[in-house]
C-alpha cells in the first residue's frame, strides 16, 4: 500500500502540536500494514464512509480522511467529526 498526502493534508497536519502529528504518524503506520483485512485492523478506527472513501480516528477528537484507487491511499484532510463532514459534503 502507498500514502501519498493531498496538499489540503499537508496544510492541516502542519498545524496539529507535535504529539498529534506524532499520534497520526503510528496511526498511519498501524493502517497501512493491515488495511484490506478488516480483522486484523479491528480498534484502529478505520471505517468505510464511501465507495472508496475512509475514516480513521486518531483518540476521541482527530479523525483522517483518505480515498483509495488501488493500491494508492490519498491523505485527504484531518480534522474534527463535524470538519470531516462538510469536507464530505464537498467531496461527494
């Protein structure tokens, strides 16, 4: 599986303290060696939102978007619940 991040992305991550960009660094690491089987990522907080359109959440306020084609994760936006769903509403 590749990540590559959406400049929107990069934008948002450089925002976040240290420790939260620390937090979805492990996050991402933890995704990309078990996405596609659903048993294996049990309690990392991926969730299908779309067709090819996931979630992951990083604690109780951090949530990352990305969208998948093929082999290829694209980092799409980081936010809040609510800041994840107008970027939603744009998206689709």
């Amino acid at each position: 599986m590749i990540i590559q991040q959406d400049k929107r992305f990069c934008r948002e991550f450089e925002k976040l303290s240290t420790v939260d960009q620390a937090r979805i660094r492990d996050a991402l690491k933890k995704i990309v060696s078990v996405f596609g089987e659903p048993h294996r990522h049990a309690g990392l907080g991926l969730r299908k939102l779309g067709r090819d359109v996931y979630e992951v959440r990083v604690g109780l306020e951090l949530r990352i978007l990305m969208t998948r084609h093929k082999a290829v994760l694209l980092l799409r936006t980081i936010g809040n619940h609510d800041e994840i769903s107008r970027f939603l509403r744009d998206l689709l």
